[in-house]
C-alpha cells in the first residue's frame, strides 16, 4: 500500500508517514535511513543542528532512488536565524545533504528572545522565489508567533512541525494550524515511547493484532496529521511504516484523545531562545 500524501498549500505532495533522525549520529545515520528507503519510506526529516544531514545525504546518494521520489526536510537553526545568515545555512544544508533543493525548509523554533523569525521567513521566501526549494513552513511555532508571521511576510508557511502525540496533543496549534491552511506535521509522535504502555493504547493493539507504536501512528494518520516517527532499529522501522491495514474506529480514536495530559517533552516554545 502506498503512503498517503497530504496536499500543501502551495500544492506540492507531501507523504504523510516520514522517517526522522534526531539524535541520530551521524555515522548510524546513513544505515536507518538507508533501512527506511528499503523499506518504503520516501519522505526524511532532518536539520541542521542535528549534525546528520551528511549521513542522510550519504542514504539517499547511495540508495538508487530518483530525487523526484523523495521529499526531504530540514531546518535552519536558532543560530543562523536572520536573513543572510539563513541564506548561507541553506547553502551549507543544501551541501551537505548533496543536493540542489529540499523539499522542505524550516524554522527550527520561533525563538521570539531573538526577534528574528520574521527576517529568517523573508529569506526562506527568497530561497523559495527562486526555485530553491518546493515549500516553506516552521516549527514549533505557537499560534501568536504564526499570526505575527502571517501578518508581517507574504508567503502562508505550508507546515508547522510541533509537539504532538497522545499525552500532549497541542489542540490549539492545530486550530491555527487549520484557520490559516497550514498542515499540522506532529514531531515526537510516539512521544519518544512514553505513550506506548499506556492501558488504552495496549487494548486497542490488542483488539486489531498491531502493536502499541502501530496504534498511535494511525490515531495521527486518521486525522490528517503528517507523522515521522524516528528509530535505528531495523525491526520498529518496518513497523512503523506497517500502518495502512487497519483502522481505528470513532470509538477509538476518542479513547486516544483521552490521554491528553499536558505531557510536553520539548520545552515550549514560548520561552526557548538557544
Ligand atoms: P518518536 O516519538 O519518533 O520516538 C522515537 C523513540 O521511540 C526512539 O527511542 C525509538 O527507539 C522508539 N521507537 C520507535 N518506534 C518504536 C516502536 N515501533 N516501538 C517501540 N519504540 C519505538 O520521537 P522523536 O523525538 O525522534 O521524534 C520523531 C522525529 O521528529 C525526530 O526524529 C525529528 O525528525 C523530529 N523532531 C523535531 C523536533 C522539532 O523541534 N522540530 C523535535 C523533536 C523531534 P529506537 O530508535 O531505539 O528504535
């Protein structure tokens, strides 16, 4: 079964199940991603303080696989925030990933102390002008960041990556997200593991013959939501791209909104600025 893919607002296709690498090393970086290609993955989310954008370009030059059939992210970091300075952070991902565009370009955080999401979003649109990249959006990007954005620059971001998962489910990003057309990205989307031996998630794993982590992607899939579940083992990755067999019924996805719990793992974006 093939992904699917959600529309952008600009109209570029975006795959809806990715495969992300942070706190991935370098090094392992080009076997996992080279193991999720195998698998069927065509969409990577990486950047730049990840220090792995090497290793996934190394997987993607290595894998055979035409440049037209993947989608690759990544994200300029709070450092190189400013417009010249995310002109040539492009520069440096654009080269070290081996390629001549992403598909993807983001604000990594808003990191509002700075004041400079703004100069940093003219120059995505500068890169997107000039046919640089396919599409542009942000991170981590709390509702008043995102109107002061839109209010302030031309081009709506088509995604805002965020927080999201079943214990911390950010509904007031995503009706932001939503009123303004940007498609909601949930990063951590198996909350790192955390939600995976809660009660509800095992009984309805159960009740479908999936696991735990199979469970909670397709909760995300089913509304919408474009996932990329990270991990380095060979086994969880195919499972992970195993989640189109089934579906979860109404009474099910309620019983995973009822985990919210305010269980953020990242800090908020409100107050991180490094
Ligand atoms: P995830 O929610 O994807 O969870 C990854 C963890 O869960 C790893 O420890 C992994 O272990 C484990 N795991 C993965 N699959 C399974 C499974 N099937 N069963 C049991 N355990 C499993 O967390 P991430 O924080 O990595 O988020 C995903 C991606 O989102 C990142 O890789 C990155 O691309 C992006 N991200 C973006 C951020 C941003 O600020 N924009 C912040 C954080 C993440 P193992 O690897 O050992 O198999």
């Amino acid at each position: 079964m093939s992904i699917p893919t959600i529309t952008l607002n600009n109209g570029i296709e975006m795959p809806q199940l990715g495969f992300g690498v942070f706190q991935v090393p370098d090094d392992e970086t080009t076997t996992a991603v080279a193991e999720a290609l195998r698998v069927g993955y065509r969409s990577i989310d990486t950047a730049a303080i990840y220090g792995n954008e090497t290793g996934v370009g190394r997987a993607i030059a290595e894998s055979g696989i035409a440049r037209d059939d993947l989608f690759i992210t990544s994200k300029v970091w709070n450092t190189d925030q400013g417009y010249d300075s995310t002109l040539r952070a492009y520069d440096d991902t654009l080269a070290k990933l081996g390629l001549e565009q992403l598909d993807l370009y983001l604000i990594h955080w808003p990191a509002p102390a700075l004041d400079l999401y703004v100069d940093t979003w003219r120059a995505l649109e500068r890169i997107l002008a000039d046919g640089r990249v396919r599409a542009i959006g942000v991170s981590n990007f709390e509702p008043a960041h995102l109107e002061r954005l839109i209010a302030m620059s031309t081009v709506v971001p088509a995604v805002n990556q965020v927080e999201l998962h079943p214990a911390m489910q950010n509904r007031a990003v995503i009706a932001a997200n939503s009123a303004h057309g940007i498609a909601t990205e949930a990063w951590s989307p198996l909350a790192q593991g955390a939600v995976l031996q809660d009660p509800a998630v095992l009984a309805v794993a159960q009740h479908h013959g999936v696991s735990p982590a199979q469970v909670v992607l397709r909760w995300h899939l089913q509304q919408g939501r474009i996932v990329i579940p990270k991990s380095v083992t060979a086994s969880r990755i195919a499972e992970n791209h195993d989640v189109l067999g089934f579906d979860l019924s109404a009474e099910e996805l309620t019983a995973l909104d009822g985990l919210e719990r305010d269980g953020r793992t990242g800090p908020h974006p409100d107050e991180f600025n490094g």
